[in-house]
C-alpha cells in the first residue's frame, strides 16, 4: 500500500519570541521617503517581515547560546578559537584557520597576501565585497561563470559553473603568473543562489593544478551547495551533507568564508588555508586588520557559537528544512505566474524584475522600484541586485549592465515560520496585480564604493 505523502515541517520548535511590528500604509509611505526608497536605509523597527538577507540574521539554537557563556575571553589562546580551529579542520578540511571577524575581514586579508597590482582574478561571477578587495589590492576581475547564469530563464541545474573555455581564454591572454588564484563561490550569490556542481570543481582544480595557479573557494554557502549537489548529481544521492562539503573543500587551496551564512551565527568569519607560507603571512596580515590570530575582531564566545554552529549546519534535517522553505515560497509564486529566477536557489527567491516590470528601463532602477513597492505594500523588505549592485566600470566610469536586474527575497535560516512565507507570497502576487502603476527612479545620491548599501532615489514620474 502506498504511504500518503508527509509534509516537511521545520526540526525545531520554539523556545523564545520577538514580537514583530506591524505599521500603517502612511508609516510606510514616511519612512520610504526618509530611506531614500533604499531598503538599506530603512530602520528595522519599521520593517514586518525582514527579507533583506540571511546574513547574521539566523537564529541560534539553545546549544549556541549555551556556547555563548562558555566564551574564553582571553587575549591570547582562547580555548574557543581551538575549538573552531577543530570544527573547520574537521568540517571543511583546511590545515590553517584564521579567524576574522567576518567575510569580508577573511577576503581583505586574502587579496592583500595574493595580488599584485596588475592581476587578474577570474571568478565564477563577481561577489560585492570580494570584487572590492580585489579591485583595492589591484586586481581586475574577469567573469568566468557560464552563460546560462546570466539568464534568469534557464532552467540549467548548475548556473554557478565554470566555463572552462573562459578561464583558459583569460589565462592564454594574460599569462597564469598574472592570475593568483581563481575565485569559486558555492553557492553562487549573484546569480540567484545558484550552485556549482563538483564535476566543474574538479575540472578547474585540475587545470589550476597544472598551471600553477591556486583556487580559492568562497565557502560562506557551501553546505547549500553540497544539498544541490546531493539533489542534482549524479553519484552523490547517497553521500552525507559532510562527505560532499569535504569533497567539495578538497578541490581548492583555501577558503574565504562569512559564518554569518551557513553557520547560523549573528557575526564571525574565517580564513582557511593549507599552504603554511601563505598562512604565516595571513596570520601576519590579521593582527593589523581584525585582531590576534586566535582571536581575529571576534570575542571567544563568538568563535564558540560559530564552531556549534558548523556542526548544526551540515545536519541533513537543518539544511532539508532550510532549502525547503526558499523553494516553498518560489513554488508558490511561480504557480501565481510571477517571474522568478529558476531553478531557485538556496537562500532566496529573485524576482526578476526586467520581466516583472517591462516598462521600467534598466537606468530607471526597475529592481530598486520593486523592493520599495514590496516595503510599501506590506512591510516586507527586500533587497535590489542590479545595475545599482553592479556599480560601475572602475576604468571608463560607465553604470556596469548587468543582464540580471533582480530583487532578492532572502530568507534568514530557522526564522521564520510557513504562515509568514504566506504573507509574502500574498504581498507580492498584490504588487504584480498592480504592477503598471510601479514607477521608476532617479539616483539623488551616489557614494564611491558599494553604492547600493547607503544610495538614495526618488520616484521618477509614471
Ligand atoms: C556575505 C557574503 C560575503 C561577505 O561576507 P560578510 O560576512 O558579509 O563580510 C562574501 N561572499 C558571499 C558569497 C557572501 O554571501
């Protein structure tokens, strides 16, 4: 007799509560105008359910917070920091573990120890903070992800890999000396949470290994990864969530990762490293930018939660629950015919907002219009990856183009409950109803870097 099918419910009940606010239309409206129409500049307090990112935003479990009093706030050797040196040599299989206080502490002091002025550092499509670190060490980024990412209509089950014809035209052009490392990020964040699969790991580790080049993994998503790659290839449906973050670690000379991500902690970071000369220069390197080198910008306790936390991360039922709910809300949506990135990714839902609003020109911010109409409607908040994120061309000056102009619903990991999912598939299905009645915008403020974190925007007249 064949069973009837069981949802999936979440692998944790809860212990504590914050209660959320719910605002007027007129609330809203202000605190719109006074951000700017930039979701970044609105105050949390005015914000209902919070989609901006899943960075730092997770909940601990009662084991985290446990680990929280067992913080050894010494300067020098904090038991805590061996205890997370031992969980990333277990967990993702790197010799040397420096600790930063988050990812973009780990990328700084990376591109410092490996570029030269001059370089080029191909990657499987650009990461905000990691461009910018290898731009202000003096590197050029080159793409090198395959087409298919660019189009948010493909349906290919591994946007985050490498064109191999890419990476190999770049270094025949420049020479490998001038290429340090290649930077591969699992999953891949700007292209929809996508992830790369292990064959193309392989594949560029190999070819790295012969010319001489090391592969840097970005590892801040690499447990959703290895669920994709669980799911989606072949030969890996009976490996352990462990068995193929490993695999997948051991393809690359080191890491940098943001433990604000998979490892469900508020702040924390690291570098990981297996080459010993490389890491005495890092460990080198961090006590200027972070911190001691058993300590790096974090206290003890933060480097306890993040060590409980990898071993919560790569458990099967966490990581089930925690990709079950992104696909819930995009299956959702998509049968509502609203226009979404697939397949969707592992930490958020893109709504692709060229399709979602086709009378909005791309230099009228059509990404940026749509996550303030989301906040206007229901006090969800969203984020805009697009030609604001994409920023502009460090040589001529011009706005990069990206082909992807999307908004990022993003989910924070054992948050929020299905009921919530609801209200955001609800509120979004009302702006696509209403959807000729978005208007676009006009940027009123650029900073010089990362402009998309502090921008400011009017609406453009309909
Ligand atoms: C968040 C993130 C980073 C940067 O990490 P921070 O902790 O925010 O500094 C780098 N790469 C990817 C893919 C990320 O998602």
């Amino acid at each position: 007799m064949a069973t009837r099918e069981r949802s999936w419910a979440e692998p944790y009940k809860i212990k504590m509560v914050e209660p959320l606010r719910m605002t007027t239309r007129e609330e809203r409206e202000r605190a719109l105008v006074d951000a700017g129409f930039n979701t970044f500049l609105l105050r949390s307090q005015d914000v209902y359910i919070d989609l901006l990112t899943d960075s730092g935003t997770s909940a601990m479990s009662d084991r985290q917070w446990a680990g929280m009093m067992l913080g050894d706030e010494a300067y020098a050797g904090s038991a805590n920091f061996y205890h997370l040196e031992a969980a990333v040599q277990r967990a993702y299989g790197y010799r040397y573990v420096v600790p930063t206080h988050q990812g973009r502490g780990a990328e700084n002091i990376l591109s410092k120890c490996m570029i030269q002025p001059g370089d080029y550092v191909p990657g499987n499509m650009y990461f905000t903070t990691t461009r910018a670190h290898q731009e202000l060490a003096g590197a050029t980024f080159v793409d090198i992800i395959i087409d298919e990412a660019h189009d948010p209509s493909s349906p290919h089950p591994f946007k985050g890999d490498v064109d191999m014809a890419k990476l190999d035209a770049l270094v025949e052009r420049v020479g490998p000396k001038r290429v340090p490392y290649v930077s591969v990020a699992a999953t891949v964040n700007m292209a929809g949470g996508q992830p790369i699969s292990m064959r193309s790991l392989r594949e560029v580790a190999s070819y790295c290994r012969a010319k001489g080049i090391k592969v840097i993994l970005d590892a801040t998503r690499a447990v959703e990864n290895a669920w994709f790659i669980k799911q989606r290839e072949a030969g890996y449906e009976r490996k352990s969530i462990a068995e193929i973050l490993l695999e997948t670690c051991s393809y690359t000379d080191g890491c940098t990762m943001s433990g604000k991500k998979d490892l469900l902690v508020n702040i924390g970071g690291f570098l990981a490293l297996n080459d010993k000369d490389l890491y005495d220069r890092a460990s080198n390197l961090v006590v200027l930018y972070e911190g001691l080198h058993t300590y790096g910008g974090l206290a003890g306790r933060d480097m306890e939660a993040m060590a409980i936390g990898i071993h919560e991360a790569i458990q099967e039922d966490h990581i089930r629950a925690r990709i079950g709910q992104v696909e819930y809300v995009g299956e959702r949506l998509a049968r509502e015919g609203i226009p979404i990135v697939k397949p969707i990714g592992g930490h958020a839902v893109f709504l692709d907002a060229r399709a979602f609003l086709p009378h909005i020109p791309q230099t009228s911010f059509p990404a940026q219009a749509l996550a303030a109409e989301l906040y206007l409607d229901s006090g969800i908040r969203s984020m805009e990856r697009g030609i604001v994120s994409a920023g502009r061309d460090q040589k001529t000056g011009e706005n990069h183009l990206p082909k992807l102009e999307l908004v990022r619903l993003t989910f924070p990991r054992r948050v929020y409950t299905q009921a919530h999912c609801d209200v955001v598939v609800e509120s979004v299905a009302e702006v696509f109803a209403n959807r000729e009645r978005v208007r676009g915008l006009k940027m009123v403020y650029e900073p010089a870097v990362l402009r998309f974190f502090q921008a400011r925007f009017e609406p453009l007249p309909l």
